[in-house]
C-alpha cells in the first residue's frame, strides 16, 4: 500500500510533517507519494486507488484548503488525515466537507497525526 502526502509547503511545516510520516515504519506500506501541486494529486487520483492506504494533506494556508476542496469528489472514499492552516469555525467547516478521519491542525507538533496514521496503518494491515 502507498501513502499519498500532499503539501505545497516544501520547508516549514512541510517539512516537519515529511519527517514524521517518513518516521512510521509499516509492513505494508510500500512508500509515500509526495504531491506538490494540487493537479499532479488530481492526476494521480484518477488513477487506480485500491493501493493507497491514507492520503495525508495538508492544508498550510486557506488557499492549499480551497484547492483541496476543489478535489473532493475525488478523495470521497478515500481515508484521509487533513491539516488545517486554522481554527477558525468557517475552516473548520470546510475541511469537514472532505470527511476526514482525523482532523488537525498545522500549529501542532504532529505527534497526533504520527499515532493515527501508525493506527490507520495497523488497521489496514489487519483488513479493518
């Protein structure tokens, strides 16, 4: 199984939440995709998904969010972990419309995302 990560951020944040999902070690997990632009996951997604465990995303600024939003009929049955730039009640809103199993937000350390990722990944190597 493959791990889609998409981050327009390359440095910063991006690079922080890299390192962490770099971190997690799963029998199953064949490798992580790394998607920089919004059109090269898009592409990327209509292709066969029947081997990608989670797509992380993260959303650094609202307008990473919007692109996301703009793809969400793509991601509609996929397991997603979202970031989010804020806390703010509309962006919160809105990353809820991608049905995301885990919601959280970019100002975190990321040690939430690394044990529900290594959970998710449990699970799906269990066939949950």
């Amino acid at each position: 199984m493959n791990l889609l990560f998409y981050s327009p951020a390359k440095d910063g944040v991006g690079k922080q939440l890299q390192a962490v999902i770099e971190s997690i070690e799963s029998p199953t997990l064949e490798g992580m995709e790394i998607h920089r632009t919004i059109g090269s996951l898009s592409r990327r997604l209509c292709q066969a998904t029947y081997n990608v465990a989670v797509t992380v995303i993260l959303a650094a600024t609202k307008e990473d969010l919007a692109d996301a939003l703009s793809i969400k009929e793509l991601i509609w049955d996929i397991r997603i972990i979202l970031i989010l730039p804020d806390r703010e009640e509309d962006t919160i809103a809105k990353g809820h419309t991608l049905r995301p199993r885990f919601l959280t937000y970019a100002d975190g350390n990321f040690v939430d995302v690394a044990a529900v990722l290594h959970k998710m990944l449990a699970n799906n190597e269990a066939g949950l």
